[in-house]
C-alpha cells in the first residue's frame, strides 16, 4: 500500500503545480493584446467651404480571428460626420461593407457591414466581417462637416486623428494633410499633441505631413494647422478677431507643460511590456515543463501496461490441461460472455434452457411451426430435480414462467410478440437486461480481484484521467502537439485498468479453458470422458455448444455418439429424436430454427 500511496501523493502534486501554472499564466494572458493596428494612414483634404474629406486606411494585425472590429472616429463641437464608404480586405479582395439597418442581425451581417454609432465626442464605427488570423485590413472614406475654424487672420484645423478611445499599440501612423491652396512657409504653421515623439514637415507648400513611430493605450495624436483664412472663402466666420497671437501662445504652453498624462502612458506601456515578456518566459517554461512531463507520462504509461500485462498473464505459461473434469462450474451465460467478449444474446437464453433441461428443472419439448419448421419448447415448472438455483437461475426462471402464464409452457415464438411495440420491447430489454447484470454479478463473485491487483487498477484509473484532463488542457493553453501525445495515453491507460477485471488470473484462465474446448471440439479430439460430469449430457452439452457458437459440431456429436453413450430414454434430446415428430429433421436444424426465432426477438428490442 506504501507505494500506491506514493502513487497517489505524486499525482495529487502534479494536479496542484498543473492548476497553479493554469490560475497563474492566464492571469498574465489578460496583459497581452488581442491585437495591434500595424499601420494608420490618414489623408485629410481641406475644401474652401471648411469641411474636410477624410480617407484612412488601418491594417491590423491580430492574434485570432476576429469577426467585428471598433474604430473611433474623434468629433469636435460643432462638427458632423459623414460615413461614405468603408472597405475591408478580404484575401486579396477589396470589398465594400454595407450599412446595417435597423434592427437587421441576419447570416449577412458578418460578410461585410458596418454600422455608426454616435456619442457625444467621438463616433464608433463598428465593422463586421471575417478578419483572418494575423492580418486585416479597413479603408474609411467620411467627410467632416465644419472641420475649419475661421477667424479674421488665420484658419485654424485642429483634429485628433488617434484618440485615446484605442486600447492596443498603433504603430506607424502617417496624416497628410492637404491644404485648398499652396502657402509660403512664413503663412503656415503646425504642431502635433499627444506624444513625445514624432516629425513634422511641409511640402509643396501646400501638405503638411505628420510622422509618428508609434502611439500606446493612454496616448493620441492630434494635429493643428493654421493657414491663411484666404483660402476657405466659403467657410463661415468663427470669430471675427485676430487669433494667431492666441493659438501659438497656447502651443508655446503645451511644449512647456510636463505631460504627466503621456508619462503615464509610457510607464504603463512599459510596465505592461515586462509583464508580457515575463509571461512569455513563464509560458516557455511551462511549455517546458509539460513537455517532459508529457514524454514521462507517456512512458510511465506504457510501462504500466507492460508491467500489468506481465503480472496479469504470467500465469499463461501453465500448460492447458488434456481432460477438462475438475474445471470450476460455469453457467452458458457466463461461458458466452467469456468467449464473445462480454456480449450474451439469444445464444446465452438458449444455452441456459437447455442447462436447465439438463438439471432437470424444466422439461423439452418440440413444436411444429406454420412454415413446417420445428422448434424447441420448454415446459415450466419442470419435471422435479435439483432445484438448488442461484439469484440469476430463479430470475431466469420467474422470467419465463411470467412469460406463459397459462399453460407453463414457453415457446421461444412467444418472444416475438414483444416486437409489436416500442412498450413491449422495453419491457422484453428490461428483463433480459435484469437477467444478464445477475449474471454478471454470479460471475464476478467467482472473478474477485486480489489485493494488490485492485491497488494498481486503481492507480491506473486515477493516472488515465489525470492523463486525460492533461491531454485536454494542454493543446488550450500550451503545446498541441504534447497534448495530443498525452490524450491517447490517457485513454488507453483507462479504458485497460477498467478492463482490468476481465483480465484476472482466473478470468484469462477460464477464457483460454473454454476457447480449448470450443477448438478440441471442433477438431473431434475431446471425449465426453474429458469433460466435467455436468457437461456430459446431451442437453448441457449442446446447450454449451450454442454458448460457444459451435452447436452444429455438438449437434452431429450428440446424433453420432448419443446412443452409444447412454440410454436414450434417460435424455430428452434422444428420447424425442428417436421416437417423437422430429425424428425426420436433424438436430442442428432445430437448434437453428429456435435459435434464429430468439435472435431475432432479443436483437430488435436491444435498442428499445
């Protein structure tokens, strides 16, 4: 038990470090971005009636699918807001995205739409469609309504372009802006806010390009240009006062102000970088980790299975005995889920009817059918003899009876009348399903696992599921492909230490016993001597024979050596053969015939 205890201590040590690393790394996870914009490009054109047209074009890059994505677009006062067009790259194809309307939620949502939601400074403009992983991009054309402030000197346009509505890191953001008219450079004047670093330079004297490396979560751009008021001569009058001295004392202010608020932005950033550097070291080393602990549990696994096949089938080298007379009593039920792996059927009923004749609990007999087809009957109560029954024996027994109440006699046709309904099938399954779990239960009491066995299926349970959840939650969080090494590992180590008990030393002795008299038999080089004494009359011997599948074998062994064997009237198989109605059809025939009368009752209710 020291070692099982060890065992068991082990495991319980690896789900604890498993489910610390699973509480601890995804806490980490939540710092890291689900995505990034790779590149914001904005081209601004002013018109002489003070309104801007705006085309920006954002690639992402993102670390799943996504199917919808946010874009804030910043708005001053007074201004409005017109979306014309937005496109979104699908593949290599350009695809312009429908407004939502009202209400609409239907299967072309997600092929490329968009709807607007307005807010007080800022508009939301929420595209859906399938952004495949690692790349994506949106194309926005709008117009802005009133984007010029006009006063009696200059013309100011002064507009963020990256609010700090956007939660992730922007790299490599280009605005051009591009006055109505060209200017000398003494006329112009420009400046951008919200970050620290960036460039800024006019060309053609009439763009003013802005440069920035990148932005973080907390920071923005804005931009403000103030040129001649001469050239929006269709822009209304804001204020009809000189307000250059005004605008550049308040630039002058900001360069000076200590930009507390971008600091912050940086020391977040920077903070939130280390913390995604030390979660991609703690994932590599946790990936690490479970992958030598993958490889040993893998292993461990296979040498558990070689380790119990070696102490389970050691006795497998013990040589099959010629002569069968001591081997331990098995019912025909038992013996065929022995050799059919756990399955009963038709072939265990018949088999237990005919062990039952030979105990002399019930009596044969044998029925012409319409289709001039002989079958067996069984008369119950029996004529009297051992009447000494198990708990699966009795069952069986009031089965029957309950079967024909009328006359006690059961006729294997009868259970064909439980077909015409899914209620009589279910009542048919039920009982045969009763019979068999007591079966079961008569035959495991026999195939009891001895202590040291129960320990180490035990550990093989726990170890499999373990192996399991580890094969599960492994390819989620770490590596596939270690996951998918330890899943079928897993698997395999449970389902053998559940299958465990069918492979006892008793258990795999039985089996080999029964599958050399099943051969023996076939071959014709076993003797009724050879067997126990309660498998040599005709009836339990061809009831085993249809528990063993070879019942046509038993059939011509019985009609070839009955006679000689014993006085017929003491069997009721020969006693009916010799003298009663089905003297004129083979033995093998009527076993087939009743056979394939029970298989096809016991077959269409097994699903009911």
């Amino acid at each position: 038990m020291k070692r099982s205890r060890l065992g068991i201590s082990i495991i319980t040590l690896i789900m604890v470090m498993v489910f610390h690393n699973w509480t601890a790394v995804p806490s980490l996870a939540e710092t890291d971005d689900e995505y990034k914009v790779a590149a914001y490009d904005v081209t601004v054109v002013l018109n002489r009636d003070g309104s801007a047209d705006v085309r920006e074009k954002i690639d992402f890059t993102f670390y799943d699918g996504f199917n919808n994505i946010m874009i804030p677009i910043a708005r001053n006062e007074g201004e409005e807001i017109e979306i014309n067009h937005v496109y979104m790259q699908r593949k290599d194809k350009l695809i312009e995205c429908k407004r939502l309307m009202a209400g609409q939620w239907d299967a072309e949502v997600f092929t490329g739409t968009y709807s607007v939601i307005d807010e007080p400074d800022h508009v939301k403009l929420k595209i859906y469609g399938s952004f495949y992983r690692s790349f994506g991009s949106v194309t926005i054309y709008y117009k802005v309504k009133n984007a010029i402030r006009r006063y009696r000197d200059v013309a100011e346009y002064q507009r963020t372009h990256i609010p700090k509505l956007w939660e992730t890191r922007i790299s490599s953001i280009n605005i051009a802006v591009r006055l109505p008219e060209p200017a000398g450079s003494d006329e112009i004047a420009f400046w951008f806010h919200g970050v620290f670093v960036g460039a800024k330079e006019l060309i053609y004297s009439q763009i003013v390009n802005f440069n920035v490396p990148d932005t973080v979560p907390g920071e923005y751009v804005e931009t403000r240009i103030i040129f001649p008021q001469s050239q929006v001569p269709d822009c209304p009058v804001t204020d009809d006062s000189p307000n250059r001295s005004r605008i550049i004392a308040e630039e002058m202010e900001y360069q000076a102000s200590d930009k507390a608020d971008l600091l912050e932005a940086r020391e977040n950033a920077a903070r939130r970088a280390g913390q995604k550097a030390y979660y991609e070291r703690m994932r590599l080393r946790a990936r690490n980790a479970l992958s030598i602990l993958s490889i040993i549990l893998t292993l461990a696994a296979a040498y558990y299975i070689l380790f119990m096949q070696k102490k389970l089938r050691h006795h497998k080298k013990k040589p099959i005995p010629d002569v069968f007379r001591d081997i331990d009593r098995l019912d025909p039920a038992e013996v065929r889920m022995l050799v059919a792996n756990g399955r009963t059927g038709a072939r265990a009923m018949l088999g237990k009817l005919m062990e039952l004749t030979a105990r002399g609990v019930i009596g044969l007999g044998t029925r012409r059918g319409l289709d001039n087809k002989v079958r067996f009957t069984f008369v119950l109560p029996g004529r009297p003899g051992n009447l000494l029954l198990n708990q699966a024996d009795s069952y069986f027994i009031e089965w029957m009876t309950g079967l024909s109440p009328s006359n006690h006699e059961f006729d294997p046709i009868q259970l064909l009348g439980f077909m015409d309904s899914e209620e009589k099938a279910g009542t048919l399954k039920a009982a045969f399903d009763g019979w068999v779990l007591r079966v079961k239960e008569a035959y495991h009491g026999k195939n009891i696992l001895d202590g040291s066995i129960v320990k180490y299926r035990n550990f093989g349970i726990v170890s499999g599921v373990l192996l399991l959840f580890l094969g599960l939650f492994i390819p989620i969080a770490f590596s596939v492909a270690m996951g998918y090494l330890i899943l079928p590992s897993g698997f395999l180590l449970l389902t053998y230490s559940l299958r465990i008990r069918k492979h006892t030393e008793y258990g795999t002795e039985q089996h080999r016993i029964w599958k050399t008299i099943r051969l023996r038999i076939r071959k014709r080089t076993l003797t009724r001597d050879a067997l126990p004494e309660w498998m040599r009359s005709c009836p339990a011997l061809l009831g085993y024979g249809v528990a063993l599948g070879i019942e046509n074998e038993i059939a011509r062994w019985i009609a070839t050596s009955g006679q000689n064997y014993h006085d017929s009237g003491d069997c009721p198989i020969c006693a009916h053969f010799q003298t009663g109605e089905p003297k004129d059809h083979g033995l093998d025939r009527v076993v087939k015939n009743t056979l394939s009368i029970m298989d096809e009752a016991v077959s269409s209710v097994q699903d009911a």
